[in-house]
C-alpha cells in the first residue's frame, strides 16, 4: 500500500470523530415532581422575561391560551401590551420565579442570560422553588446552557435550552421552529406551553438546543449571502427584480430567506424583525464553536464580515434583510475608502 495512502487511513478515526454525533450529557437527576407536574393554564404559572420583538409576540399566545403570566423587562414600558391584557410586572427575574412554575428568557446576549438566571440576589434560580423549571429561548452559548442547568440541578429545579427560529413573522403567527435541549421528559411535559409558539424538537441534553440553533444560523447566513447576491445581479443585468424573485420562488433557490426577507429588501424595508446586532451576536458564537472545534466555514466567516460591516456604520437596529446595503457597490465602497453612505442604497429595483 503506497505510504500517503496508508498515513490518511491512519488519520481516518480521527477526521471521522468530527462527525459523528456529539456526546449526549446523562439525564439530570431532577425530582418525580418535577417531571410529571401536569402544565395546564389553571394549574401552572408561567413567568417571562425579555418583551423585545420576539418575545413580545411570544408571551402574547401565551396569555391568549389562558395562561397567568407574570412578566419583567429591563424596559418597563416594553411589558405594557401585555399588562393591558391580563399579564403582573414583577421588579425583577427573581421576582417572577417566586411566583411561576415555569420561567422563560427571551433576551439579548448570553451575558445578560448569565446575569437573569444566575446572579445569585436578583436572578431566576435564586427564586426558584424547587420542582420549577427555566426556560431560556435566547440564542446563547451552549457552554452556558449546560452551566445553567447544572445550577439548577443543584438547587432541586431544571432547565432547559429552547432558542427559536422563525422571525418576527414566525413568533407574530405561533409558527417558531424551536430546538429544544435537556431532559427530554421534562421537555414534553412543557409541550403544551411550547405549542403556544410553534414547534419544538428535541435535540439531547443540556447546550443541544443552542447547538442546533447555531447550526441553523449558519445555514441562513450562507443563504442571505446568495440571496442579496442574486438579486444585486439580477438589477445589474436589466431584470425586473420583483418579476425573478417570485419567478425563482418556486425552484429550488426559492427558501424561507427569500419569502420573509426578498420583498423587504425589494421595499427598502429595513426595520428589524430580527436585529443585525443580535445576528453578529449569533455567528459570533458559531465562530467560537468551530474554532474550538478545529472547523473552518468559508461561508460563515464571510457572512459574519459583512454584518459586522453594516454594525461598524451604525447599522446594527436594521434587520437582518440590510445586508443588501453590504451587497451594493457604493456600500463596498464606503467600507475601503472610509466615507460614509445614505440609509437606503439607490437602486431601482423595479
């Protein structure tokens, strides 16, 4: 057997590890209460923290299902849609674990995930009763969620690692994808409350859940990439870009980037349905995953670049659709020579 031959075999158990499923965290040794408390609106009371525009919407099916709902956010005025319907302000996320069964985060960055559950005089598991659970749907780092849910083992509770995909859309129509990990029993003994927003899927224990949400925003940075290319393309070849976005719509380059984010490029809507600083916040984390996990994706270094870009001009309250700004020549620019540009590119789309 020729000797490069022979040297790749030897290296083939280790290049193989790379793909092979990642190591399952045991099940938590969580209290019979605790996995078996029926959730139902007259029997559980849910706490939320984090009334941004996804969870807004979010707590919002919530109420509409009957649940009683007790809500803090950093922005008090934030809350005020869901006190007008029924919904208790707490002073702070210790505050609604005291009264809640079930607590779920919908907030920025991971570090403001640390200090809501685990800063041990106003976080959640400092109020905690046991039996109770945590549920934090922001996309954060797994290494966190698997911390958390070690707290809160330790203090007689659980946690689970839920973030979501899906937009302002998917969170306004109670269609989220959500990407659940942690004990699988206590994750579908919560089903019910899950249903309010869309649909979730196990994925394993503790940091799985943000594990597969990362996963998924890598695929959609790739996408948003070819998306904002195809349509900068399409005008620079004399196409009508409404006319070839729907007519691509249908094909397989036709995606849910495209339905959600297409027209609004098209519109030169840029509000956020979901935020560019949030979504730099979010590859920012899957970079540090591959790096630690000896992983180099193209792709996603590219796409990360080009967000941080629209962030370094001040860009970062757009949504994530702005990335057409980044795909225009007068925006690329901008980028080498320093100068700054208008809010909307000048483009006739149409």
């Amino acid at each position: 057997m020729p000797p490069f031959l022979l040297r790749s075999l030897r290296r083939l158990p280790k290049l193989l590890s790379h793909f092979a499923s990642p190591r399952v965290t045991p099940a938590m040794s969580l209290s019979t209460e605790t996995l078996t408390r029926p959730v139902s609106p007259d029997q559980t009371r849910v706490g939320w923290i984090g009334t941004g525009v996804m969870g807004l919407a979010m707590a919002s099916h919530l109420l509409s299902a009957g649940y009683s709902l007790t809500v803090f956010s950093r922005t008090a005025s934030k809350t005020q849609p869901l006190l007008d319907r029924g919904a208790t302000s707490a002073a702070s996320p210790r505050a609604v674990a005291a009264v809640s069964d079930v607590v779920f985060l919908m907030v920025g960055y991971p570090s403001d995930v640390r200090a809501v559950t685990l800063d041990p005089t106003s976080g959640v598991l400092s109020g905690l009763s046991p039996g109770s659970v945590v549920v934090d749907m922001t996309t954060s780092d797994p290494s966190l969620a698997a911390e958390i849910a070690t707290s809160a083992e330790a203090v007689g509770c659980s946690s689970v690692d839920a973030p979501v995909s899906g937009g302002d859309r998917g969170a306004r129509n109670a269609a989220l994808s959500i990407f659940a990990g942690g004990n699988e029993t206590v994750i579908n003994n919560l089903s019910p409350l899950f249903k309010c927003m869309g649909t979730v899927r196990y994925m394993g224990g503790p940091g799985l859940g943000q594990r597969a949400k990362l996963g998924n925003q890598i695929v959609i940075a790739s996408t948003m990439v070819g998306l904002v290319e195809g349509m900068v393309y399409a005008h620079k070849s004399g196409l009508d870009v409404a006319k070839w976005l729907e007519a691509i719509s249908t094909g397989a380059a036709g995606s849910k980037s495209l339905e959600l984010y297409g027209k609004r490029m098209l519109d030169r809507d840029m509000a956020a349905g979901f935020y560019v600083h949030h979504f730099v916040k979010d590859l920012g984390i899957c970079l540090s995953e591959c790096q630690r996990m000896g992983l180099a994706l193209p792709g996603l270094a590219l796409a990360h670049q080009l967000y941080v870009s629209l962030l370094a001009h001040g860009e970062g309250g757009l949504g994530t659709q702005a990335l057409i700004l980044a795909g225009s020549e007068r925006w690329v620019l901008a980028l080498y020579i320093g100068i700054s540009m208008p809010f909307f590119i000048n483009l006739s789309w149409k």
